[in-house]
C-alpha cells in the first residue's frame, strides 16, 4: 500500500513559479503543508477527505449491535406457542387449519429472520472489526491525534484490506489482540445461543461470556480519563456485551427479562454522559472535521440501544417486527458544511491563506464582527478594526495550525457563520438533543 502519510506529496504550487521554489514538509496537525520558501507563506496540501459514507456504513452496522436478534427470540417464542396451540385443538379441524395457517406464516417468517440474523452478525462483526484497529491505533504513542484519525480514516476506506505497516507499537498492538480474542469469544456464544434457542443452557453460556467481558472493559474503562477518544472502542464492545446478556435474560425469562432492561437502561446512561465528556471543551474543527467517526458512533449506538430498550417494554407484542425509519439511519451533527471548508481539493479558483488580511467594508462585516469578538455594539468603533486576518478566524474554530491553514475565496462566508458564537450553540443544542442531556455541552470557543 503508498502510505499517504509517509510518502512525501509533490509541493502545491499555490503562488505559481517552480518546484524548487517550495518545501515539503509535515505540520504539527499531522498533515503534509507546502511552504513558499520566498514569501514563507504554508499551507495545508495534504489531508484524506473524511468519507461520511464510510461513516454513515459503520453507524448501521453499530446499529445492529443493539437490537440485532430481538426478532428471533420472539419468533422463537411464538412458534413454541402455536405449537402448542396446534396439540390442544387437535379435535377441531376449522380451528387447526386455521393454525397451520398462522404456522406457515411465522415459519415463513423464520426463514426471513434467518437471514436477518446472518446479516446482523456479519455486521456487528464488521463494526467489531473497525474497533479492534481504533484502539490499537488510538493507544499508540507514535503519531498525534490527528494522524491516528487519518490512518484509520484511510484503513477504512479499504476494509481494512491495506492497514499502516509503519505503525508498530507493541503495547498498543498487545491490547488489540487481547480486545479482538474477547470479543471474538462472545460474538461466537452469541450465535450459537440464537440458532439454538430456546436451549437455556446457551443462554446460561452466553450470560458467562458477556459478564466475562464486560467485567475486563469496564476494568480497561477505568484506567482512561472519560471523554478521551480512545475509550470509543471499549463503549462499543461494551454495548454488544450487554445487549447479549440481555438477550439471554430475555430467553430465560420471568424476571429475567427486568435484570435485562435494568442492565440496558444503565448503559443507556452512562453512553449519554460518556458523549458528553467527550463533547465538553472540544471545538467544532475537532468535532467534526478532525474526529467526526467518533461523535457519529456515539450517536448511533445511542439509538441502537434505546430502540432495543423499547422493545424490551414492549415484549409482550411478540408477532411485532421492527425496522429503523430513514431518520433513525441519517444523523446530521449540523457540521456538514465545516468539512466541505477543509476538504483536500485546494484547486480552488482563489485560496485565501491563514496570513490573509479579510477587509471589514459593510454594515453586514461589522455586525458579523460584533458578534465574533464579542464587542459592545454602544461602543464599538467601526473605524478600529478596518480588517481581520483569516488565521484570527481559523483560531476561533479550533484550528490547529490557523497561520498556515486556508480556504478558498468562495467558502470564506461559511467559515465566518461558524465561527459565531451562536452557531457553536447551535451545535451544541443538536448534540444535547440527539442524546437526550439534561444540558448541552460546552464546548469550546476560543478566545482571540
């Protein structure tokens, strides 16, 4: 595989001339910039494009994990019940007719849900898989933030088929292997207790293997600071342990089935504060263009356990199937925009460099002004501040190299909305929605 993180690009001749008239080299962001060795003037040249397709794929398959074999659980159960229906009406042939019917129509949809159940565990095995390589790439101590992100951006991009051979880090790689054999363990018990059921036995089986697991990430939990990106992983690990016990409860029944929506609940609630934590003080250039993968994740696998939540209350509607709405499979964290700004194409008709002074000329640039330095508009002095430079506006977002960072001309107006203090609220209050919170999280707005 060309690593597009080791191999040095050709330089951007943004302000015309030679080659020889630039330098290549890789910024604190981790990304490659091109520096014009006359004017000094850099910029990013560097960045892979944030695949939200790849992203949206991975929310569905994170979907799976909670609510993926409801449906055959009840099936099962209504089958056990027909049958015995058939055996006591036996004496009435209208009556028994009529059950075969409904018997055919529930083995009909047995043998859809078959298929349904196959789908579900390559799928959550696919999400299972994006976590093994996160971690392993998230704990490395090798590369920045930035460049983890944009490694595992690429892995994915290819299935995982071309991985980053330069990243060796045999701490982070041991925790990957150990973290890949657990739940490799309970992903194969969980399949066996559904094609089996309704055997208690799988089901005792399967409560052992989850509780084994959840009791070793919660443990690997506990050593990292809640909010940090690289617990990601473990929470969804977590999710799918949890939802198997819960089904396995489920299958047990009586009051089983409260230790199964106890256990759920409580989950629901610490993913909602484990979303907070890692939305709390971070910007929108983090948020949703350095490590929008993260939040999206969260998002889904919120959804995913509450659907699986109710269902569970709603256990008694067992010939019921379910299937999630076109706005349960979308989500729009309302940063769409901002990742269009940065982008790798910088074949832009005009680029407009960190350095750049941005002239204030109409009522419309003061007021935007106004409200981006937070001034007073009693007293604020038109004539003090005839312009702005764009780094100053690439800093409010969380930009991390604002002085050599840039944007074409033409987006130059959508960077300023979302630069603006209520546009940050905005976010916010879609992030505290999405996660039902009591209160938004804060995130951060730098000062100029």
């Amino acid at each position: 595989m060309v690593n597009p993180f080791t191999q040095r690009p050709e330089p951007h001749l943004f302000k015309g001339g030679d080659a020889s008239d630039y330098e290549v080299f890789t910024g604190e962001a981790g990304t490659w910039c091109t520096r014009h060795s006359v004017s000094g003037e850099t910029i990013q040249s560097v960045r892979p494009a944030i695949d939200m397709f790849n992203i949206a794929n991975l929310g569905v398959n994170i979907l799976n994990l909670g609510v993926g074999i409801y449906n055959s659980v009840q099936l099962q159960k209504v089958t056990k019940k027909l049958d015995r229906n058939q055996k006591q009406i036996q004496s009435c042939v209208d009556k028994l007719d009529r059950n075969h019917e409904q018997v055919q129509v529930v083995s009909d949809k047995l043998d859809r849900n078959h298929e349904q159940i196959q789908t579900c565990f390559n799928s959550i095995q696919n999400a299972l898989t994006v976590q093994h390589r996160t971690l392993e790439l998230l704990v490395c101590n090798q590369c920045n933030l930035a460049q983890q992100m944009n490694i595992l951006r690429e892995e994915m991009r290819t299935d995982f088929k071309n991985v980053v051979e330069e990243v060796k880090d045999l701490e982070a790689r041991r925790r990957r292997e150990e973290f890949e054999t657990r739940t490799f363990k309970l992903l194969k018990a969980y399949e066996r207790f559904t094609y089996i059921l309704p055997e208690l036995l799988e089901a005792d089986q399967l409560i052992e293997r989850a509780e084994d697991l959840e009791a070793w990430l919660r443990t690997q939990l506990n050593r990292i600071d809640i909010g940090k990106p690289e617990r990601l992983p473990l929470m969804v690990a977590l999710a799918f342990s949890v939802r198997a016990k819960a089904d396995a409860f489920e299958a047990k029944g009586g009051d089983y089935t409260n230790f199964a929506t106890k256990d759920i609940s409580l989950l629901i609630n610490q993913l909602r504060d484990e979303a907070r934590a890692f939305c709390e003080g971070r910007s929108l250039y983090t948020l949703g263009v350095e490590m929008p993968e993260i939040l999206y994740q969260y998002a889904f696998l919120n959804r995913s356990l509450c659907k699986g939540y109710e269902l569970q209350k709603k256990v008694k509607q067992v010939d019921s199937e379910f299937s999630f709405s076109a706005e349960e499979l979308n989500w729009d964290d309302g940063m769409q925009e901002l990742r269009v700004l940065f982008e790798p194409n910088i074949e832009h008709t005009e680029f407009l460099g960190g350095n750049q002074d941005i002239k204030l000329n109409t009522l419309a640039d003061y007021d935007w002004y106004i409200r981006f330095a937070n001034q007073d508009r009693l007293t604020f002095n038109v004539h003090s501040c005839p312009s702005i430079k764009l780094s100053n506006i690439l800093w409010k977002i969380g930009h991390p190299e604002p002085k050599t960072g840039g944007i074409g001309k033409t987006t130059l107006n959508t960077l300023m909305s979302f630069a603006l203090p209520e546009r940050v609220n905005k976010i916010s209050h879609i992030i505290q929605a999405e996660f039902k919170l009591e209160t938004s999280p804060k995130l951060l707005v730098v000062s100029n």
